[in-house]
C-alpha cells in the first residue's frame, strides 16, 4: 500500500494589499489552497505545486462577521495549511479588501431627513464613511447605522442625514451623498424653489430640534448650578466645624471666656455656609462637559481619568452641538487633560462647515486651551473636530463658548 506523503505547512499567513502571502515551513504535498473567514471562502481555490514555497491568495470578499474573527487557510480536503490569522479591527479588513463599492443605493428625502441603505459585497465587516455634499461645497457628516448581513453576501448599511434650512436658497439646493476617501458620489438629488412643502417641514423639524436642544440646556445648566451649589456648601460646612473644632481646642486650654470677636467670626461662617449664592451666572459662556447631551457623535463614553475628572475621548472625528446657536460667538475653547503636540499639529477644526485655525496655550501641560476664535463673531449651530491621522487622539474635559454679550 502506497503512503501518503503530508501536505506543505506554511508559516502563519502575512497580509497583502489584496491578499495573503504563505512561505512553507515545512515541504511536503502540493494541492488547492483556500481561504476562509467562519466557513465561508474568500476567494478562488489556488493551485499550490509540490515545488512551490511561496504562494499568494487573493482575497476578493469578506463576509458580515463580528470582530475579532480568524481567517483560516485549508487544503481541499479540509486539513489547515497554516496557523489561522487574526482580523481585530476595521482597518485590517479594510487593508485585506479595501473599502469595497457601496451599491444596490436607495434614499428618500422626507420630513427633513435623508434616510436610506446601500450593499458592499467586497467589505462586510467595515462601517463606511459617507458624506453629505450640500450645494456642491458644504461636506456634512451621515450617522451611518452598523453592517448587517445580507443573504447573497457582503453587509447592508443605512444611513440618515438631516437637511437644515439654510440648504435651501432661492434656487433650490442640490443634495449629494459622498463615499469617502474614493468621495464617489453614490446619491444626488435636485431640489427645486416650488417644493415649499419639505422646505416647511425642514424649517419645522429645526425648530422642534431647537427647543429640545434649549430644554436639555436649561436642564444641564441646572444640574451644574446644583452641583457647583453643592460643592460650596460643603466646603463652607467644612470650614465652619474645623474652626468650631479650633476654637473649642483653643478655649479648653485657657480659662477666659470667647470674647465677641470670636462668636462674630462663627455666626460670619455660619450663616455663609446657610446662604444661597445670589451672583448671577456668566450669560456670555456656556460649558459642554463630558455628560452634557451637546456633546455629539464621535466621543468615548465620559470616564474618569487618574486624577477624576471626568473626560471624553475624541479618536479620529468628533462634533459638539452650540447650545445657544441663536447668539454670536467670539471664541470656541476646548480644555485638553491628554493630547501630544503631534495630535495637535493634525488637528483641525469647522464651525458650519467653514474650516477655523486652532490655536494652543504655548506650554502643554495637563491640562492645556486649544482655542478657536471667530472674526467677526458669527452664530455657530455645529462644530466638528478632526485629525484623520491621529492614533493617540484627545481626552476633552470640556468644550466652552463664548458668547457676544447682548446689549
């Protein structure tokens, strides 16, 4: 009976663009070769000779899966040609693929939103970026939903992308949706002057976004005003037993009786620490803090750092909402507690989609100001942050504007 020579083991496969690459560890047996990601192939089996030490394979697709997912090499008859590959994140995915074509796109504007889905076969493990292209020159963001398998292959997205008044002009407006980096446009639409009706319905949907974003304003400035009132009391009670204490130490060691000064001095805390502040808040500032609901997508969920203060983190792309988009601004201020001076080189910055200059305080310690100031002020709805190369990113304890005082 004739023995079976084994087959070639190859050393743990290494990425390529567009596939994978084998070095033999071991000679043996040639045959096919197949990628696979849980059971399902992802490309064309390839013909591996008994002579071959080297072999590529070609990547085409890659199924919807949750990440970390191990990419596994296997013989025709199932047996694992090599240790498997680990996918952890997105950007390997994307590095094995590309960003694959979004196709098969439907949209539909209605009630002031852009609301659709479109299909990558290619990429089923990564969340696009899209981009709204209004009027031919204002890029918006689009919140796009995470993949979802779909049954011929590949992973279905949506997405959605409100449209703001100020879209529409005497002319009309153009609306476009944009798939970055290719920026292929993957959906355009022409509104015309007549159609008053969605116009009317953006204008509607703006004011109702409007008084919820004051109602969760008022709402955190009174959770701050109660804090900070909090705090104060506390402090003063503090004090007021700790001279207590002071004064009783003071008066057990000596015979004479507290003169007036002494009882002033404790009525003085006393009736500090029962007093409500009377000094009215700075109308010209606003704080977005970590929990404030103006903080907008892009953000870590608020943590603690070393010292416990509480911070969000901004990776990549980020935005905060004005809470006051009715007033002018003179000055935007972001406190960083954690950013390099590389971060910071990359970083940049668009109030309505019109690019700002950042400028830092001249020493980075912990923390540090980065600010923007706008001249002449202007009233700001949105402002989005970015530093695209950025791998460290940037812990924020808050987001401050500062307000033209009304006359």
């Amino acid at each position: 009976m004739t023995e079976i020579s084994p087959r070639h083991q190859f050393q743990s496969p290494l990425r390529t663009l567009g596939g994978l690459r084998l070095q033999v560890r071991t000679t043996g047996r040639g045959g096919q070769l197949t990628p696979y990601l849980r059971g399902v192939p992802l490309g064309r089996p390839v013909n591996v000779g008994d002579e071959d030490v080297l072999v590529e394979l070609e990547v085409e697709r890659l199924p919807h899966v949750t990440l970390p997912a191990e990419i596994r090499v296997a013989w025709e008859d199932g047996s694992e040609a090599s240790s498997p590959l680990a996918i952890i994140s997105e950007a390997e995915a994307v590095a094995l693929t590309g960003n694959g074509a979004l196709e098969e796109v439907s949209a539909t504007l209605q009630n002031g939103m852009v609301k659709g889905r479109a299909l990558n076969r290619r990429n089923g493990v990564e969340r696009p970026v899209i981009l709204g292209r209004i009027n031919g020159v204002l890029l918006r963001p689009v919140e796009v939903g995470p993949p979802s398998a779909h049954e011929g292959g590949g992973a279905i997205v949506t997405f959605t992308m409100p449209i703001e008044p100020s879209d529409f002009s005497a002319e009309g407006g153009v609306i476009e949706l944009i798939h970055a980096p290719a920026m292929t446009t993957l959906w355009r639409t022409v509104l015309a002057p007549h159609q008053s009706e969605e116009a009317a319905a953006v204008e509607t949907r703006r004011r109702l976004t409007e008084t919820e974003q004051r109602l969760a304003g008022i709402a955190a400035q009174i959770e701050t005003r109660l804090g900070q009132e909090l705090r104060r009391q506390n402090q003063l009670i503090e004090d007021v037993v700790a001279y207590m204490l002071a004064l009783i130490h003071d008066r057990a060691n000596r015979s004479e009786t507290p003169d007036d000064g002494d009882r002033e001095q404790a009525r003085r805390l006393i009736e500090s620490a029962s007093t409500v502040s009377g000094s009215a808040d700075d109308e010209t500032l606003a704080v977005v803090g970590p929990l404030s609901p103006f903080m907008g997508w892009g953000w870590s969920v608020p943590e603690l750092n070393r010292d416990r203060i509480e911070l969000r983190r901004m990776q990549t792309a980020a935005t905060v909402l004005n809470p006051h988009p009715e007033r002018k601004v003179e000055r935007i201020a972001l406190t960083v507690l954690e950013g390099s001076t590389v971060v910071l080189s990359q970083l940049s910055a668009q109030t309505d989609g019109q690019t700002r200059k950042i400028q830092a305080s001249e020493e980075l310690g912990a923390p540090f100001t980065a600010s923007l100031v706008l001249t002449p002020p202007l009233s700001v709805g949105l402002l989005s942050l970015a530093a695209p190369m950025s791998q460290e990113g940037l812990a924020v304890q808050d987001v401050r504007f500062f307000y033209v005082r009304d006359l």
